[in-house]
C-alpha cells in the first residue's frame, strides 16, 4: 500500500516538474480594433470579433480603434473535383479564402494585403447527402478557425 502512493506521489512529482501548459492565444499589442469589410452576417468575422473580444475592445467604427482590419474579399467555394461517367459527383474541394490588411485609423499600414486561403478535399457519395453536407459544414467550421488563428497571430506581430 505504501509502495502505491510512493509511485503516486513520484508520477505526480514527475508530471508537475515538465512545464506543460496550454497554448495560449497570443497577445495584442493594442488596445481596440475595428473589423470593417465582412459581410453583414459573417461566420468567419463572428469568430473572429468574439475571439478578438477576449484581449482588446472590438469597435463598430474605425474612428477610434487602434488598429482597422479590413476584409477585402471573403469566399466559401465549392468545386468538383472528380466525377463518375454518368457525371455524378465524387470528390469536392472546399476552398475559404479571405483577402485583408490591417492599418491605422490615419491610414499606415500594418499588414500589407494578405491572401489567406485554406482548401480540403472530400469525397462525395450521393445515397449519404445529408451526412455529407454535414461534414461539408464542419469542414468549413475549422477552416475557419484555422484562418482566425492565423489573422491573430499576424496581428500579434504589429508593431504600433
């Protein structure tokens, strides 16, 4: 029995000395930004404002943020990839593309237009349409928080 929580104890010792922690997101060198740009109903600037909200103020108007992020263009696209002879669908490619900068309310600029584009292949399979969409939808879910780690660690970089 003592034998038992010595080995406890030594796993504990042992776990607590290696310096694991979890990756935290990375810090803002700024105070407030603006998102300007997105569509009016945009997932991918959703994601991005709530995430952004937990470090600095998230403004509606670029007037008096420190930094403005721009999106120039974001897309979701579909494309066929592979088709069978009778021309039923048999593998996609799910591309998410966001073009934007980042830049002072005065207009410097802080990151020069940038293209992020992520794509992901799937294979389709018209008797499981539903269970497709729906992995369609997921992939598209972490596409873009790929894309939103990828914004916040540009923006890390900024220097003011």
């Amino acid at each position: 029995m003592r034998r038992r929580h010595l080995l406890a104890a030594a796993a504990a010792l042992g776990l607590a000395g290696c310096g694991f922690q979890l990756r935290q997101p990375p810090q803002m060198p700024f105070q407030s930004i603006a998102l300007i740009g997105f569509a009016p109903k945009s997932p991918l600037a959703d994601e991005l404002r709530t995430t952004l909200a937990r470090q600095v103020k998230v403004l509606e108007a670029p007037a008096g943020a420190d930094v403005v992020l721009q999106a120039t263009e974001e897309r979701r696209e579909r494309s066929v990839v592979a088709s069978t002879s009778a021309g039923q669908v048999r593998e996609k490619q799910l591309r998410l593309r966001l073009n934007f900068r980042a830049q002072t309310p005065d207009g410097r600029q802080l990151i020069a237009p940038t293209e992020l584009l992520l794509s992901h292949d799937m294979i389709f399979n018209e008797t499981a349409a539903l269970g497709k969409q729906q992995e369609e939808d997921e992939l598209f879910r972490d596409m873009q928080s790929d894309v939103v780690r990828q914004v916040l660690r540009r923006l890390a970089a900024v220097k003011l």
